[in-house]
C-alpha cells in the first residue's frame, strides 16, 4: 500500500476538484462526481500488479510485456474495481481523434480478445457492465457520462488530441449514437501531466493559438524565455467542453499532476519509454 512506500500524493494548487484516492492492496483514484452518480471508474497507479523492473508495478500496456502477466494485472484492477473481469474493451491509441462505438461483439478486446482495430483513441458505449479502458502515462484521461441516455464514453487527449478537439469529438459522437444533449454530459479530466510541468515548444503552441485564437489560449498557455511555452492539457480541454456545451458545472478537472507524482503514476516526461502505463476505466 502507499502508505507503507513512503508516497505523498501532490496536489495542484487552485485545482477545480479532488480526486479521490483508495490505498489498498490495489490502489487506484475515482471521480467523486461519477461515484456519487453510481457511474463505476477508476484511474490505476504503479502499484498492484504483477509486472517486474521498470514496468513495476501495474503496467497495463499490452505491447510491452508478456501477455499473461499484463493479464493478471487487468484482472487484479477490474476486481478492484468492481468491474467485469471478462468484458473489458481497450483502445488503440496513436494520438488520433478516432472514436470506436463498443458492441456486443467487442466485449473483451484487448485485454483478453485481439483487436480488429487499430488507431482508436476514444471509446463510447451504452452497453452495461462493459468496461471501457484507455491508456495514460501524461496524457490527459476524458470521462464522459450521460445520465438521461445511460450512455459513458473515455477518450485519451495528448496535446495533438486536445487541439484536435477530442473531448468535444467524443460529445458529438454520443450525440450520434446515444442521442445524448451536451447539457446533461457530465465530464471529468483524470491524473495528467500539470500546467507548471508540461513545457513545449513554439510550434506547439502555435497550433493551439491557430486553434483555439489569442484571447482563449491565454487561459491555458503561458509564454516563458526562450521560445518555451507551459501548456495546461486539462484547462485546454475544459474549454474546448464549455465550448461545445457542456455545462460548466458539469465539468470535474483533477487535482493530481502524473510528472509531480512520479513515484506512484507512471510519468513520460519523467521516464521515459522506460516505465509502464496506466489505465482509466469507465463502466456502466
């Protein structure tokens, strides 16, 4: 358990909402929205499973290590979480804004069905007890309920995902398939890398001025010397939801930055391609 590791967890300061956190024998975060909503989700951290060596504890990346083991590191974290063991959908990530509608015959691809699909960064469902699940290591983690249509989505935003506006990618898809009104969307930003920790380049930055225009930009894009730029994923992706329409009370952003917590979230920037990599969850 954290606690016996030695682990503080780090908070942003001025955050919009906490994250909630369960130390256990397999420790992970929950939206306390979504929870109060009977909505089953969950953000995993390094520890809890089975993996060795850099990829320790809880990796959750398929490509990387033998199957089996990355396995039993699905099974202890749907358990954990109360989720089916034998249904879960995984995407396939490669920083598209590709979003999959889950069926019937999709139900455990990834982990323990192979995938018919390729390059899927956003997954939505009305399915009951089919867990979705996307994979993180700084990239900003999207969930997506609608109440009055029973209907959830989860999509994975690194920065070419937000200026491509993923998050509202995902709203009108659920509006496609579920009839789903932005309004009643609940939408919550998990554990990704913080405002003060994610530097980027000129080029970078460019995009999301072109994107999102001066005024808008300056809520989450700080210019600093030398051409550098700080860039907030999740107050980027608040405003491309508020845009949409999502209801500014209905939108949750997490407290807690991946690269400040390096110790118990698996962190790019900190590590590398050194590590393993977490996973959002989200079932009905």
């Amino acid at each position: 358990m954290i606690r016996d590791k030695g682990i503080t967890i780090i908070r942003e300061q001025n955050a919009k909402e906490h994250m909630a956190f369960h130390d256990g024998s397999v420790p992970y975060f929950s939206i306390p929205v979504f929870d109060s909503l009977g909505v089953k989700n969950g953000f995993s951290t390094k520890f809890g499973g089975v993996s060795e060596g850099y990829f320790a504890e809880m990796n959750l990346g398929m490509l990387k290590e033998p199957e089996e083991i990355v396995r039993e590191n699905y099974r202890r974290m749907l358990k954990t979480l109360s989720m089916n063991e034998k249904r879960p959908v995984l995407s396939w990530q490669t920083h598209t804004t590709n979003i999959r509608r889950v069926t019937e015959e999709d139900a455990g691809k990834g982990p323990f069905r192979e995938r018919d699909y390729r390059d899927v960064d956003g997954l939505v469902t009305d399915l009951p007890d089919t867990p979705l699940v996307t994979l993180f290591a700084d990239c900003v983690p999207l969930y997506f309920y609608d109440p009055v249509n029973r209907a959830i989505g989860l999509s994975h935003a690194g920065w070419r995902g937000t200026v491509g506006r993923m998050a509202e990618k995902t709203v009108l898809r659920m509006h496609e398939e579920f009839n789903s009104n932005p309004a009643d969307i609940y939408a919550a930003a998990g554990p990704s890398i913080c405002g003060s920790c994610y530097e980027i380049g000129a080029e970078v930055a460019e995009e999301f001025i072109e994107a999102f225009g001066n005024f808008r930009s300056e809520r989450f894009l700080q210019k600093k010397p030398a051409g550098k730029y700080l860039l907030d994923l999740k107050k980027a992706n608040e405003t491309v939801l508020l845009q949409c329409g999502v209801e500014k009370s209905h939108i949750f952003l997490s407290d807690i930055c991946t690269k400040c917590n390096s110790g118990l979230l698996y962190s790019h920037r900190v590590m590398g391609k050194k590590r393993g990599v977490m996973g959002a969850f989200l079932s009905l």
